[in-house]
C-alpha cells in the first residue's frame, strides 16, 4: 500500500502562552508522519508528549514552527473541517452515566450529522463497522459505566474509528491497563494503520511494547527535544538508552 | 422514537393534563368539575363566582407553575451537563441571587430612600420588583458570561458562581439591617417563592417569553451531547467550546431570570426534575432529556401548586416547602432503584 505524508512538522517549538511569557517545552520539532503507519510517542514525565498531541490536535497553539495536515496548515482548518481530519482519544475520563457503547461510538459521527445530531442509516453502518473493527460487538448495549478501563478504551478507540477521519492521535491509550490489554490495544491500533491505512501517533510510556508494534518511535527528552527513527535505530542510539537503562 | 421513551413522553403529558385540571378544580372553594370544564371551553357555568376563582386565581397559577417548572428544569439541565455536575440547578452560578438581590435593593430601599414602601404599591410595585429582579439576574449572568471568556475551567465558573451568590446573600443582609420591618416582610415573602403572585394580565407576559425562550433552548441539544464527552472530545469533534459553553449559560441564566423575576426563588425543581428524567428514561441523550425535562418540570410544578393548596393548608404552603417535601423522596427512589438495577443488588 501507497503510504503518503499526512503531517509534516517544520522546526515546531510548542508550549504554553502565559499572559506575558511564553513557556517552551519542546522545540525544533521536524519530520513526517505518513498514512499507514503507527507511531509511538515515548519519554519521561514532563517531556511534553501530551503538549506535542494537544498542539497536533488543534487544542494548542503553536509557539512557533509549522503544522501540515493532509498538506494544508493546521490553522487554516475551520474546526468542523479539522473534526473529520484528526480523531483522539484523550486521558480525560468522561464520567458518562447511562449512554450505551452504541451511542457512545455513535458520537463519533457528530461531525457528520445535522442539527439535531441525528444518526442517518450511512451513520448507524459506519458506527457498526467501527464497533466490529474494534471487536467490541458484544458490548455495544452495555452502559459505558459497567465497562472496564479496558473495555472503555476500546470503546473510545471505536468512537474515533466511526469519525473516519485518516489520523487518529492517542494520549497513552494503554494507562492503567493490565499487560494483556495493553497487547491487545496496541496490536489492535498496530492493525488498524496497516489495514485501514490510518496515520496513528500514539504517546506512551511502554517502551518494550512500542518497539515491538511501532513502526516509527519519537523519543521526546525534557529539554531535548525530540528524536525520531525506527524502533531498530533507536533502540541501538545511545540516547535512548541513556535515557531508559541509565 | 424508542417505544419506552413514547410511552414515558406520554404518559408526562397526561400527568400535565391531569394536575392542570385538578389545579384548576381543587381548592379552598369547591367547584364541581362540570363547571370547571364549562368555564375553561368558555361556556357559562351558572355562576359568576366560580367563573372568577376559576380564570382570575386558579388559571393563572396552573399557567404560572406549567411555564415556571418547565423552565427552571430546562435550565438545571443545561447548568449540570455544562458544568458536568450534578450537583448543578439554576441558582448556583448566582443568577436567582442577582434577581434577590436586585429585588431586595428595591423592595427594601424604596421607603428609605423614596419614601413610600413598595410594599404599599399594589400593582405597580409587583412590576417594579419583576423589573428589578431581571435586571438583578442578568446583571449577574453578564458578569459570569465575561467570567466565562476569561477563565477555562469549568471548575473555577463555578466556585465564582457560588461566591457571587454568598456576596449578593451578604448585601442582602445588610439592606435588611437597615430597612423598615414592612419592607423587610415583603421581601421575605418573595423569596418564600410563589406560583399565585403572578396576576392575570402578567401571566400572559410570562407565558409568551417563556413560550419563545424554551423551544430556543431546544436548539442546544447536539451542543449539550457534545459537552457530555469532556471538553477536549468535544472540541475534537468540531464544536466551539468556549463560545458553546457561553451560550448555555446565557441560555439558562435567562430562562431562570424570568422565572424568578415572576415567581420569586423556586428550589429544588431545577436540581431535581433532571435526574429524575435520567432515571426514569435511562438515557444522557438531550434529545430525550430536554422535553422530558421540560414536561416533567411542568408536570411536578402543577402537583407541587396543588398540595400547596390543597384544602386545609389554604394556600399556607409555601411553594418551595413542598417542592423539596414531595420532590426529594421521589427522585431519591427513583435514583436507589436505578442504582440497584445498575448493580445487581
């Protein structure tokens, strides 16, 4: 399959807007990231992994540098147009009390329906699809609140899915989950970027799971901004091991 | 729509029908129902008498009470889905503090600084405290509304909303402190909260603001769901949060300003009737919680006006008294019984 560039960072610094000052976390941030591909965001507390994919998102600004999506800067997506482009799934827990995991995943289609949010027949097969992709079929009726943290993420996982939107960014999808979901969550995303040809970028802190599912690692260091590469050469670079073995 | 929620959006609606005619028929002086149902059909009934309790007093009341209770149940469900808290209902960002205390400036000032008490004003000083108190709420929900560009967290709006109520409860002290015991009597009589205040020809005001603002509210359903997810899921999927989150509340702060600029401060109905509908339909869907609300709003308030006055307590009730009596034990059932299902208890 055809892998094309979906995102290209161009000497990004990112970081916080205070009133009067600006706090950079990361800076010189340049590479690619091509459709089909599942890359793995990793590095210590404090790097700025969730401040790179919130500022990837949409969520921040930029305190310099550029962001191309699907070719087009970031900024000039109307946030509509950036909601069928880029899908996450976030850390924040949503204390959702009786939704159905149906329903749940039907939201992903927001971007999609009219006014009053209306699931068309095209929107109920789209979120089938997700729901079956994902392997959570048997779920689909269960309220989102008798779920586990694994189950909810895959849920989550599936809402993202249903938005159809060719790149999907993940803030540690695989937190406080046991190491046999962890496995499954990642096989599972590592499947969907090769089968569906998605462009997914995901942070975590599971090193030894990255390199095995990843086909690209970005390692961020406080202070160090960020190195890329495949998971062989990173594995061997003596900056990862400095930074993981000590 | 599903079968369960038709049948439950129904059987609302007979429950409206039900306590607005009941309203219409109980009271301190008995009415025969066959007259109830002429004088409302516009027919003679035979006695003039009736044909007044009936129009002037008991209609306006059950209109009152219908639009109010819809209205404050709306507003609490949009106050605990934006703020994502259930503890949530129409007086916490301050805005029925606004409407007290632009009421309380009013009432209380009125014999100090303009030498006659409003109290003594009869109709003209029932429109000057509904004036005041819409200028009270909205001065207060513009001051949240440029709170809520400012800050990001919902969190903060809300511990601000709180404040600004303690700092409008505070004033309101002081003005008491210093005013004549009539004017003080008024004012605590206003905050009892009452569906009877309202007058005849005032009562088609209410009703027609409320008419035009509740479908309005109606259009943030898809907003609403959205907010649900968090902010950042909704921002992902396309929605503007900030400029959403302003507008519930606009939308909100208005529907309780004029409620309380008409009926005083009415507790409980806003906190409540949401989680009831919850409970009862098993859904977060605003599609279903909004009209749900808004009928099982109006359909609570009608009961609540009529134990209020049943015979016997001779309109003694103070309305808020038995929102809270009857509403609280209702909707704590409900919610156990949900609760164990939930569990397999």
């Amino acid at each position: 399959m055809k892998r094309e560039e979906t995102i290209r960072l161009e000497s990004l610094a990112i970081g916080y807007h205070g009133k009067h000052s600006v706090k950079v976390v990361a800076e010189g941030i340049s590479d690619s990231i091509c459709s089909g591909e599942l890359t793995c965001l990793i590095g210590e507390n404090g790097a700025g992994k969730s401040t790179l994919l919130r500022t990837l998102s949409g969520f921040l600004p930029p305190v310099s540098g550029e962001i191309d999506i699907l070719g087009k800067p970031l900024k000039s997506y109307r946030e509509t147009d950036l909601a069928k482009v880029i899908g996450v799934v976030l850390t924040e827990k949503n204390n959702l009390q009786n939704m159905t995991v149906e329903e749940l995943v039907g939201m992903g289609r927001s971007p999609y329906t009219g006014f009053w949010g209306r699931l068309r027949t095209e929107d109920k097969e789209k979120v089938a699809q997700a729901i079956d992709l994902v392997g959570i079929g048997e779920l689909k009726d269960r309220m989102v609140q008798t779920l586990s943290d694994g189950e909810r993420q895959k849920v989550m996982i599936a809402k993202a899915l249903a938005q159809e939107t060719p790149i999907i960014f993940l803030d540690e999808p695989t937190a406080f989950l046991d190491y046999p979901s962890k496995v499954e969550i990642l096989n599972l995303l590592h499947r969907l970027s090769s089968e569906e040809s998605k462009t997914i970028f995901l942070s975590t802190h599971d090193l030894e799971l990255a390199l095995r599912v990843a086909d690209r690692v970005w390692l961020m260091t406080k202070g160090g901004g960020v190195q890329t590469g495949s998971p062989e050469n990173l594995i061997v670079d003596p900056a990862t091991g400095r930074f993981y073995f000590g | 729509m599903k079968r369960p929620i038709a049948v439950g959006m129904i059987l609302l609606g007979v429950s409206i029908l039900l306590f607005f005619f009941l309203n219409l028929l109980l009271g301190s002086v008995t009415v025969p129902a066959g007259a109830v149902w002429k004088i409302i059909w516009g027919a003679d009934a035979g006695n003039e008498i009736w044909q007044n309790i009936v129009l002037k007093s008991r209609l306006p009341q059950a209109v009152t009470a219908l639009v109010a209770g819809a209205g404050l149940a709306v507003a609490g469900l949009q106050m605990q889905t934006v703020f994502r808290n259930p503890l949530a209902g129409p007086s916490v960002l301050g805005v029925s503090s606004g409407a007290s205390l632009g009421v309380a400036f009013v009432v209380l000032l009125s014999g100090r600084l303009g030498g006659v008490a409003l109290s003594r004003l009869g109709y003209m000083g029932e429109i000057a405290m509904t004036l005041s108190a819409i200028v009270g709420a909205l001065a207060v929900m513009l001051l949240i509304v440029w709170v809520a560009q400012k800050v990001k967290g919902n969190v903060t709006l809300l511990i601000i909303g709180v404040m600004i109520g303690y700092v409008a409860t505070a004033i309101i002290g002081v003005l008491k402190f210093f005013s004549a015991e009539e004017d003080v009597r008024a004012y605590v009589v206003w905050g009892l909260g009452s569906f009877a205040r309202v007058s005849g020809g005032q009562v088609a005001t209410f009703a027609i603001i409320m008419a035009v603002l509740l479908p309005l509210s109606m259009l943030l359903v898809k907003t609403l769901n959205l907010l649900l997810l968090g902010d950042g899921y909704a921002r992902n999927l396309g929605l503007n949060v900030k400029r959403s989150r302003i507008w519930v509340i606009v939308c909100a702060g208005v529907l309780v300003a004029i409620v309380t600029a008409y009926c005083g401060p009415i507790s409980f109905l806003g906190l409540a009737v949401p989680h009831l509908c919850r409970g009862i339909f098993r859904t977060s869907d605003h599609r279903v919680l909004m009209p749900a609300s808004l009928l099982a709003g109006s359909s609570l308030a009608l009961l609540c006006n009529l134990i209020a006055r049943l015979p016997g307590f001779e309109g003694a009730l103070p309305v808020n008294s038995v929102t809270a009596l009857i509403g609280a034990p209702v909707v704590a059932v409900v919610l156990f019984k949900h609760r164990k299902e939930d569990t397999g208890e």
